[in-house]
C-alpha cells in the first residue's frame, strides 16, 4: 500500500475546546467535531509525515489499539476528511505545509 | 442552530469561553445611513499591532465566530492585513460592509482568505430609496456592483433589508434581487437607539401595525404559525434560563478597544489598552453583573406571559435604564407576534416602536 500524507487545509476554521477541535468547512459551512483521536491526527497532518508514522508514533504510543487496526482506521477518517474539504491528502508529501497561513498576495 | 453548534456553545459556556466576538474595526463610514446608532467620528482607533495583538488575544480566549463590523470596514486602510491574521489564527470570519469598495481584487482575497459569509445591508431595489437612506447618490448601484463580484467568486453573501417607513414596501424588491444575485436574504425589522442615548432615530422604525404585518409574511419569518405562537407558560426552568448570550458566549470590542457584552449592550467592562481580554472577560465587575442575572431576576419580565419567547435584549433594556428590566421595543415585537399583552401593561397606542 502506498504511503499517504496528510496537510491540514486553508479552507476552514477551527478552534480547540476541551481538547478536541471544532472545525468548519469553508466549502459548505459544515462543522465537525473531532474526537481525542481525530484531533491527534489532524494536529499531526503537517504534509511531510505519513499517516503510517503519524499512527506509529503519535496514536499507537497514546493508545491501546492495533497497529493496522488503527492504520485502517485513521485512513478512513482522513478520507472523509478530505471529501469535507477539511484535510489534503496525497500519496507525496505536501510541500507548503502550512496551509493554515493564506496566501501572501493582496489586493 | 445545529445540534452540533447548540453543544459547542452549551460547552463554552459551561467552561466561559467568549465563542462568538464582535470586533468593530473602525466607526468610521463612507455612507450616512438615516438610522445608524454611531458616531462616525475618529476617536483614536487601535493601530495594526494593537489589533493584531487582540485577535491573538481572542484566539488563545478559544473564540471561534469572529465578525469584522463597523462603521466599513475597508476604510480601515489594514483591514486585508487584519484579516488575513485572523484567518491564519483560524478564525470563523464573517464580514459586515455595504461593500462599496469591493473590486476584483477585493472579492479574489475574501474568497481565498475564505471568509465564511459577506453581510451586506441593501435597504431597497429602488436607487432614490436605497441612496435616500445611505445618503450617498449611486450607494445601490456600487452595493450590487460589490455583491455581484463577490457571487462571481462564490462568496456566500448575505442581504440584510433593515425595514424602516421609508423602506417597508420594497422587501419584495430587495428579495427578488437577492434570488437573482445568488444572495442569501434576511429582514430585520428593527431601528435600535443610538450608542450614546439618543433615541430620536426611533422614528424611521415601522409602526406597530406594519411590524404585525410583517410578523404574518412567510416570506420574511417562515412558518407564521410557529413564528407567531402563543408562549408557553414559565416553569422553574423558565425562571433559571439565561436572558441571552451576551457576556456569556458573546462579546463586542469596540474600535477603541473598549469590551462590552455585545454590540448593542454599551456597557464598557474595561479596555483592552490598560488590561488584557481575559481579565476583562472574566473578572471585570461588569461582566460578573450581567452573568449573575437570570430570567427570575428580571424586575418586569419575570411574571410576563411572554417570558419563555420574548426575544427581550438586555443591552437595549440597558439602555432604556436597566438591563434588569424590559426593552420596549421587544415587548412591542412580542405583542405584536402574538397579540398577547404583556406585563408593562402598556396602552396598546402607547406600545409604538416610536419614541
């Protein structure tokens, strides 16, 4: 299975409370709760670490899971994220990591 | 709301968090509106840095929902830079202008700063209307001009038609325009008093007749059914609940730096050149006041009928002398839904929107 990366996207808004983040789609104002878990992975989506190591490192050392259980399920939950427009998903890294700062041009 | 939104703000205000901020950018207007409640004098604005510095403040507070308002925001010469700093903060933004200087440019940056949703006041189709209230010849034309720039780039944008005497026939007008801009429409049928007292302006609101008819217009309240039932009786919970958010979950910052409760409740809870939000939020004197008051407390409201649905604003009670005691003007909407009267026991003639 190919390696995939995740970067968080430009396109929302988003706020942590009580230690899980509330975020908002930009494309259909939707808005998402994200568990201990979903925020984990979504703090750790920096485009440059594979969700593989994102698992590896950050969920299965926080949490009594299997590996490729959790594997399957963190691929699960960042393609749903995806489709929201939430999350950038690729099977390279993503350059400009940091969607989160909009682009320098102005008007 | 939404379930999931009703549990965020249930959880921030268990935990006091300033969810949802008002930040009026600037007072200052390149338009006269007949009923505008400010000043649009410069008293001494916060420079960028001071700005910048309160929306880092807000962010670390946990508030979500940020509307940039004012007087227009875009005669603030910074405002792109502003908000590209709250989008990098990961604001919520929405954005309150009667875009008359937004171009090409202007409406690009808004879409890829990704600004939730654009607000703009259009008050009628016709121009001579539409101009006589912003007192500005060709404000319609440019108002449009912005909205549809701002559609082109799928920005939602959102009409507000404030319905004044001088305005009242033409929200069939500013509808049809908003369906044919791709513009999402909203009324709102009240004229509230000026910051500093003075409620002369009261008289370009509508009177208590056309705001009867207004309530009984599906196409500006939805279901009239709903819209216009008679209030349930109060039980405990009744007594216990919150008059509204303000101070709770919402907050307003003024041009000067000055933190109330919200925009329309002009109760300055401290300044954010000598301390910082937080302690104003949360300690100020204040802030603590308006938290302590529930429905139970409220001098007049508490044994009226319209309790449980009154739509009562504590900042214009407030500003009618105590935000303890009734607003007018929506124990005039109450009874004007319902037909029901209500615990001031006014005479009917008496409960005009009118000062």
């Amino acid at each position: 299975m190919p390696q995939l990366y995740i970067a968080r996207s430009g396109q929302i808004s988003a706020r942590e409370l009580d230690g899980e983040m509330m975020i908002m789609s930009a494309r259909d104002s939707q808005l998402f709760n994200l568990n201990e878990l979903g925020t984990l992975i979504w703090q750790a989506a920096d485009g440059a670490t594979s969700l593989e190591d994102i698992v590896n490192e950050k969920v299965c050392t926080q949490y009594d899971v299997e590996r490729s259980e959790a594997l399957e399920d963190a691929e699960a939950f960042v393609r749903e994220m995806a489709e929201h427009g939430i999350l950038l998903v690729s099977d390279q890294p993503i350059r400009a990591a940091n969607h989160n700062q909009p682009p320098a041009e102005r008007p | 709301m939404s379930s999931l939104l009703e549990e965020m703000d249930q959880r921030a205000l268990e935990r006091g968090i300033p969810l949802a901020v008002q930040f009026d950018l600037t007072y200052r207007c390149n338009e006269r509106c007949a009923h505008c409640y400010l000043d649009h004098h410069d008293r001494g604005e916060m420079t960028t840095p001071e700005v910048m510095d309160v929306l880092d403040q807000l962010a670390e507070a946990g508030t979500f929902f940020l509307t940039f308002s004012g007087g227009e925001v875009q005669m603030r010469t910074d405002f792109f830079r502003v908000l590209e700093h709250a989008r990098s903060l990961l604001f919520c933004v929405k954005v309150k202008t009667n875009a008359l200087m937004i171009g090409k440019a202007e409406a690009e940056r808004l879409r890829e700063l990704a600004v939730e949703s654009v607000q703009v006041s259009i008050y009628s189709h016709r121009p001579e209307v539409h101009d006589g209230i912003t007192n500005l010849p060709g404000s319609l034309e440019r108002s449009l001009a912005g909205i549809r720039l701002l559609r082109e780039q799928g920005v939602k944008t959102i009409i507000v038609n404030v319905l004044m005497r001088q305005n009242l026939q033409d929200y069939p007008g500013v509808i049809a325009l908003a369906k044919e801009l791709g513009a999402l429409f909203t009324v709102d049928p009240t004229v509230t008093p000026r910051m500093d007292g003075d409620r002369s302006i009261l008289s370009l609101g509508i009177s208590q007749a056309d705001l009867r008819e207004v309530f009984r217009t599906p196409e500006l309240v939805g279901n009239v059914n709903e819209f216009c039932a008679p209030p349930k009786p109060a039980d405990g919970e009744t007594l216990n609940e919150l008059p509204c958010s303000a101070g709770h979950t919402l907050c307003y910052i003024s041009p000067y730096g000055d933190v109330h409760p919200c925009v329309q409740f002009p109760l300055a809870a401290g300044n954010l050149r000598a301390r910082k939000f937080l302690d104003i939020w949360r300690h100020s004197p204040q802030m603590t006041a308006v938290r302590s008051i529930r429905a139970r407390d409220l001098t007049v409201c508490s044994t009226c009928a319209h309790l449980g649905s009154c739509t009562r604003c504590p900042g214009l009670a407030y500003m009618e002398g105590s935000m303890r005691g009734p607003s007018r003007l929506d124990c005039a909407k109450s009874f004007a839904r319902t037909g029901i009267p209500f615990a001031d026991k006014l005479p009917k003639e008496q409960v005009e929107l009118r000062p």
